[in-house]
C-alpha cells in the first residue's frame, strides 16, 4: 500500500478510528489532541507495558515490550504494548535466541470490555505487522483490561481480518484527502476527550430551515 515512510499511519490510529472517524481525523489529520482523566489513566497505565527496557525469560516463554512493528502492506507503524514468544516447534527464528518461537500479542487497556470491536482491531492489526514482518502466521492475540485484571483472548478470524484492512484504506483515503468527517453525535461523545474542539452539541441544534419548516407545519 505505501513506498515511503511519510506514507505510514499510526496503528494506534485504528482504535480512534474504529470508535470515532471524527476523532482519528481530529488527532492524525488536523493534530489536536486534549487529555481528560481517561487519557491521563490510560498513559499511566501504559507506562510498564511499554518499558523497552524490561525483557523477561520465563521458562518457555520469552516477553517482549514496546517492540516497534510496521506493515508496508498495510500502511502503519507502532508500537505492540507487550509480545510473547512462546517456544514452539512451528515457530520462527528470533535474532540472539536458540530454538522457534510463536509471537502472542497482548494489548493494554484502562477500563473493562467493550462492546464494539475497536480494540480488537488494533490488536488484529499488530499481529498482522508481526506476521508481515516474522513470516508466521498468527492466530490468537489478548486484551488485557485493567477492571477485570485479566486477558480476553483474540481470534484473528478472517472477518476481522478483513475489518482491518477495509479500515485502513479508508483511513488512508481520508489522510490522503486531509478530509475530516462530520460529527456524528453519539452517548460516547460526552465522555471524549476531544468534545469541546469537536463540539458535537453544534449538531443537535437546530438549523433556521429547520425552524421554519416545522413552523409552516404548525400554521393552520
């Protein structure tokens, strides 16, 4: 999809996008950004995941975190928040370590299980970096979320597969474009960070067309 890296999105971009097409372009196309405590809780709870700093053995089980992952095919870069390497005879070589390793990604996130699929695509579209970048095919990934403390698994299906890539193209048409689309308000907006630079309430009220439509409807 892309030959230059000024080409690549942010593959963080795609939960923002799955959620809200009005706050991806807000955040990767016109560059605002404003935190909340939502915003501030997620960094912070981040801030480990991302350690680079910190590798653990553990067994049969090599943990690897903030590893960088890019997809030319796809058209991103990021970050995986932690990957595990678990020691299989099917796997694939990893530069410094003896034996074949299957990568397993597992995505942090603040909060409980959501309903919709945006953080599932995320985490479906750093496995399919991965798998561009290692030649393996990867099947199953995690979420970890901070409420329960404990991982949901992850089928990477190929519906959701598919999902991932419809996204992205669209995303990279719209940043191709610089085209930010209109709000859509929703009960989610009240909880988003970027409400009063998106101004979602604007849309609710009504236009002077619409005021003297509905008076020409009440004129007996």
């Amino acid at each position: 999809m892309t030959d230059t890296e000024e080409d690549l999105l942010q593959l963080s971009g795609l939960q923002h996008f799955a959620f809200c097409r009005r706050q991806w372009a807000l955040i990767h196309v016109e560059h605002q950004w404003q935190e909340n405590l939502r915003t501030v809780e997620g960094a912070l709870f981040h801030q480990r995941a991302h350690d680079e700093a910190q590798r653990e053995r553990r067994g049969d089980t090599l943990i690897l975190r903030g590893l960088p992952v890019i997809s030319h095919r796809l058209g991103i870069t990021g970050q995986c928040d932690v990957v595990e390497f678990h020691g299989a005879p099917d796997g694939v070589p990893l530069r410094g370590e003896d034996g074949l390793w299957l990568p397993y990604p597992i995505e942090y996130k603040r909060g409980a299980p959501k309903a919709h699929d945006a953080d599932r695509l995320q985490l479906c579209a750093q496995a399919m970096c991965l798998e561009e970048m290692l030649c393996c095919v990867i099947p199953e990934g995690a979420l970890y979320y901070g409420d329960p403390r404990r991982r949901t698994p992850v089928l990477f299906t190929g519906g959701l597969r598919q999902a991932v890539s419809a996204a992205l193209e669209e995303m990279h048409q719209l940043y191709r474009r610089g085209h930010t689309p209109k709000v859509r308000p929703a009960k989610s907006c009240s909880a988003c960070s970027l409400k009063e630079l998106c101004l979602p309430i604007l849309r609710r009220r009504s236009t002077v067309a619409d005021y003297l439509a509905r008076a020409m409807e009440d004129t007996p």
